[in-house]
C-alpha cells in the first residue's frame, strides 16, 4: 500500500520542478508512506540524470491575449522547453510578451510557423479559431498544445484529431485541473474500486463574470467563436474531472437561461441531469451570473466512500475501508489551493502551476514519442458531452451520447 501510494506521488512528481518534487517527497515523509532517505537518494538523482540529457523543444505561442502569458510564464518553468516566438493580430500584445521573454514576435502566424526552431505550438487564439489554425499548424509538422475548450463541436475537434495524426504531430489539450494532486488521488482511488457501487458524480460551478468581461472581447458569448456561455467556456475543466471520475455519459436533460447579462447569445446557467454508463446519476450546474464566485466543485459518491474537490484539491476524503493513509491525506488538506481559481475573475487568482505541469508532460510526450496525458481524444469528451448538453436544452428532450 505504501509502495502504491509512493508510486502515485513519484507519477505525479515527475513533471514537477526539483522544488515541487522536494515538496511531494516531504508530502510523502509527513504522512509516513515511505522511509525518509529513499527518494532523495535513488530517486531524486536519476530524475535530474534525465533531465540533463533532455533536447530542448522549441515553442510558439500563437495568441497572447490573457491566457498566452500564462504559457509564456509557464514554459520560462518547463524543463527542456524554450519560449522561441509568439504571434498575435494585435502586434502591440505580440511584441509585449516577446519582450518580456525575449522571443521573436509575428502579427502573422504562419511566418512563427516558418521557423525551424519552433517544434511545438501553444494554441491560446479564441475557442473557435483552433481547429483550422491548428490544422495549418499540423501539416508545418508542430506539435499542438491547444487550450480549452480543444474547439467549439466534435465535428472541428475530429478535423483537428485527424490533421494531426496524419502529420504525426502530438496534440493536447490542456486541462490542468488534471494535474492537480487532489484530483489525481480521486482518479487513483477510482481505479481502485475504493468507492463501491459509484452512485452519484456531481459537478458544480458557480463562478461570477462581469458584464464588461463579456463586453471586453467580440468572441466572447457567441456561440460561433465561444462556443456557448458558462459551460463550455469556465465549466469545462469539472465536466471533464467529472468524465475522467465516473467514466462515460450516456444520456443527459438539460436546461440553460440567460439570467444576469445583456448581449451575448450564450447561456448564463446550465442545469443538467447525467446518466453515466456505469449506471450512476449526476448533475452538472455552471453559471457565471453568480456573484460573488464560489469555487468549482466535483463530488464523487459510492457505497463504500465519498470526495469533493474543490479548485483541485481535496475537501472530502472518506471510505467506509480506511487506511492509515487516509487520515493522513486528510491531514494533509490544503485551504491553498495550487492551481487557484477563476471563480470571480478569469485571471485575478489564475496561477501558472497547472500548466507548468501540463506543458511539462507534453515535452516528455514529445521526447518519449508517446501520446500526451491529455490528448485529442481525451479533449474530445468533454466538448461531447456540453454539446449533448446544449442539444437537450433547445429541444426539451433527452440526448443520448
Ligand atoms: N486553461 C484555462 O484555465 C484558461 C483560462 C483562460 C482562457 N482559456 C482559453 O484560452 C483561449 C483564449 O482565451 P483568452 O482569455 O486568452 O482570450 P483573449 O481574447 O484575451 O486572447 C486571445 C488572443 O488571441 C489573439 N488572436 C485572435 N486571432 C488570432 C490569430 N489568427 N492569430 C494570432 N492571434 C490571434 C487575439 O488578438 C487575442 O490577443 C480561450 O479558448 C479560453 O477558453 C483557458
């Protein structure tokens, strides 16, 4: 048990700076999992042997609006990565943040893409641009790491999943609630049964924008470039914790209204019922009419145990089963969370963690020649499931998936 546990924390800690790591190792000290000495000594030693012999993967950014310096921040973290150019339309923003991090900047994308030194690209352009620039993307032959949502429907994010097979290029999209401990030791307990008969997954997010954040941006609350409103926008990254805790939708009901803003097309809140495969019930409420933003919640309940996580970190941890462990890892809650919150602000709490850990997997993907942790099909599900959503909430019925 003791071995499984270290194990999780060492999978985890592997796309960790050596501070994070050193972090989790007294994280896995302090409640007792493996005898003090032992990673320092073997562990830590082969993870900096790797790191030295690592190529380093040329990145671009193509949008450098809110979330663009966020990479930029993230990627100055990343081990065996470099920030080489960013595009932007708006050249003043291109430039700003190619300053700041010493990069070469474009008002055209196409010419970052002419670069030799640029392996990989960061997608951070509004939802509904990614898929054709990323198929143009795919066929220079650059990896893609493309922000959430992947696109707007299934039928943009297929294009995309097949562009990018066929140049043999890697393509993420970044969730980095993933990546967050408190969810990973949910889906860890999950894989092992430790919550019975799962009955009931609920996702909650009753987050708060302004009418000037919708105002701010003509992409934003239009179904063309947005995609829809509260749901797809700022409550994806729980529906898809919630998809990656309780594994397939089968079936939804779902309600949306435009309740507090003028002039968007998109919803303001979302109710939902879910069927799961397994047989499970859940509810997904998102809206961000709700002041002042409370943070984003994902349950998980079973005949044997029950967690919440909020803002990826556990509040909940209980199993009829208890082990030594779970107190411990009560014990080890934080009021903190790592990865912050958008609950009232898209960026006032918005901490570049996550994606140091995502963008560091995808390296990893790209030099291990393997898929990464959060690949097309992976981001595909989340963006099925909302667009089931929206369907039975225009026409009154039940999708199923
Ligand atoms: N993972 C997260 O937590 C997170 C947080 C915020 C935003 N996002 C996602 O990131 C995306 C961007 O959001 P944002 O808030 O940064 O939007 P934004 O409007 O602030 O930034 C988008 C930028 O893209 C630029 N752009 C548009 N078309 C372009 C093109 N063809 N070439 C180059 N640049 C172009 C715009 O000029 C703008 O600067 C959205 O899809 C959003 O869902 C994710």
């Amino acid at each position: 048990m003791s071995c499984l546990f270290t194990l999780e924390y060492a999978s985890i800690s592997r796309d960790l700076s050596n501070d994070e790591r050193l972090h989790c190792v007294h994280h896995v000290h302090r409640v007792g999992l493996w005898p003090p000495g032992v990673l320092h000594a073997i562990i830590l030693p082969l993870w900096n042997q790797g790191d030295k012999t690592m190529a380093r993967v040329g990145f671009g950014i193509i949008g450098c609006g809110n979330i663009g310096p966020v990479h930029a921040e993230a990627l100055s973290q990343v081990r065996g990565a470099k920030l080489v150019a960013v595009s932007d339309v708006v050249e003043k923003s291109a430039k700003a943040l190619a300053g700041k991090y010493g990069a070469a900047s474009y008002v055209d994308y196409r010419k970052l893409l002419e670069r030799d030194d640029v392996d990989a690209v960061c997608l951070c352009v509004p939802s509904g641009v990614r898929g054709e620039m990323g198929e143009t993307c795919a066929a220079a032959g650059k990896h893609i790491l493309a922000e959430k949502p992947l696109e707007i429907n299934t039928k943009k994010i297929d294009r995309l999943i097949a562009a990018a097979a066929k140049a043999k290029v890697k393509l993420g999209c970044v969730f980095q609630s993933r990546f967050a401990e408190g969810a990973r030791l949910v889906r860890s307990a999950v894989e092992k049964g430790r919550f019975g008969r799962i009955v009931l997954g609920d996702a909650y997010i009753k987050w708060y924008r302004s009418q000037e954040y919708y105002d701010s941006s003509q992409w934003r609350g239009t179904w063309k470039l947005d995609g829809g409103g509260a749901l797809i926008n700022q409550g994806i990254h729980q529906v898809d914790l919630l998809l990656w805790f309780m594994g397939p939708a089968k079936w939804v009901r779902a309600e949306s209204r435009i309740l507090a803003h003028e002039r968007i097309e998109v919803e303001d809140l979302a109710c939902a019922t879910i069927g799961f495969e397994n047989g499970a019930l859940g509810v997904i409420e998102a809206s961000t009419a709700i002041w002042p933003g409370h943070p984003a919640r994902v349950e998980i309940h079973g005949s044997e145990g029950s967690a919440v996580v909020e803002d990826g970190e556990l509040h909940f941890w209980r199993f009829k089963k208890e082990t030594k462990a779970d107190e411990r890892v009560r014990a080890s809650f934080r009021s903190d969370a790592a990865l912050g919150s958008g609950a009232g602000d898209p960026l006032s709490d918005l901490k570049c963690e996550g994606h140091r850990r995502q963008i560091q997997d995808f390296v990893h993907a790209i030099r291990d020649d393997r898929p990464p942790f959060v690949d097309g099909p992976e981001g595909r599900r989340a963006v099925a499931l909302i667009e089931a959503i929206y369907k039975s909430a225009a026409s009154g019925k039940t999708v199923r998936l």
